[in-house]
C-alpha cells in the first residue's frame, strides 16, 4: 500500500496575498458606545457582525481586527488545494 503524505507544497498558493497593500488605518482611542462588539474579523467575525446587522439593524455593531480584515483568511483552508499538484 502507498501513502501520501500532504502537504508537499511544490508552488505557491496566491490567496494570501493581497493584489495592493491595505490601507492602514489609525488606532482607535478613547471611548466608544455600541450596542455589540465583534472581536476579530476573520470568517467568524465577519459572520458575526453581517448576521447581527442583519437580525438587529438598529444596533450599532462594533468590528475589532488587530491585524488585517480577512488577513488570515483561506491561509490554512486553501493552501493545500492551492498548492498540491
């Protein structure tokens, strides 16, 4: 019997870079009042906060992300299907 052993990465997978560099944005100070607030905009957080506006639009939803928005995306999840031949 023969194994395969993922992943044996031989190219890189595109996704993870973005096609410009994000805009940076500034560091948000002082105080801030909302009704909910969403911690990490990954898929989660993203899903989070869209079905929030969506179930609750007269709430006023907050959206934290220390890094990128999506920045850590389909890194894990499509890098194999990227990637093997």
């Amino acid at each position: 019997m023969t194994y395969v052993s993922f992943p044996h990465y031989q190219r890189l997978c595109g996704w993870g870079e973005p096609a410009e560099s994000p805009a940076s944005r500034p560091r948000l100070t002082g105080h801030h009042q909302c009704d909910v607030v969403v911690v990490g905009a990954g898929y989660t957080g993203i899903s989070a906060a869209r079905q929030l506006a969506q179930l609750r639009p007269q709430d006023s939803i907050l959206l934290l992300e220390a890094d990128q928005v999506g920045g850590a995306l389909p890194a894990g999840t499509l890098d194999l299907f990227c990637r093997h031949r």
